[in-house]
C-alpha cells in the first residue's frame, strides 16, 4: 500500500512517551508507533459499531427468555462468525 506523509505537532511530553515506546523495543519508529495507534482505535471504533448494534436490536426487540449462557454462545458465535474472537 502506497504511504502517504503526514506532518503533526505534539507536546514534549508525548514525544518523550513515543520515545520511551521506542527505547523499549516495541516499536521501532514513531511512525510505526503512530500506525499501530490508528489501527487499535479502527479495531475499537469497530467494535463499539458492533455493540451499539446490537443493543439497538436489543432494544428493538423486547424482552428475552434466554438465559445468560444462551446468549453468551450466540454472541460468541457471531464474534467467531466475523473473525473477531
């Protein structure tokens, strides 16, 4: 996939913090720090897309005679349906 170069200001804080993330051996530059961060946050925000569905259906829906272990198979049937657990 094509790069595309991007320019921020931050804080002497965080650059320190980013600098610490990297004397670690975590990761090897800021850029790949700053990568890894938009992808925790796509994988978040999709998550959070999932749960807000569901709750909606939820609520959609009405109540429920599941018990507690049904709907925890379905849910993680679903997750394992999308590749998510």
């Amino acid at each position: 996939m094509a790069m595309v170069k991007k320019t921020y200001s931050i804080t002497e804080t965080l650059n320190q913090y980013i600098g610490l993330r990297i004397k670690s051996g975590e990761y090897a530059t800021d850029s790949e720090y700053v990568r890894e961060l938009i992808r925790r946050d796509q994988q978040e925000n999709k998550e959070i897309s999932y749960i807000r569905s569901k709750l909606i259906k939820a609520e959609q829906s009405g109540f429920t005679n599941q018990v507690k272990e049904e709907m925890l198979n379905e849910f993680k049937s679903e997750l394992r349906a999308y590749g998510e657990l």
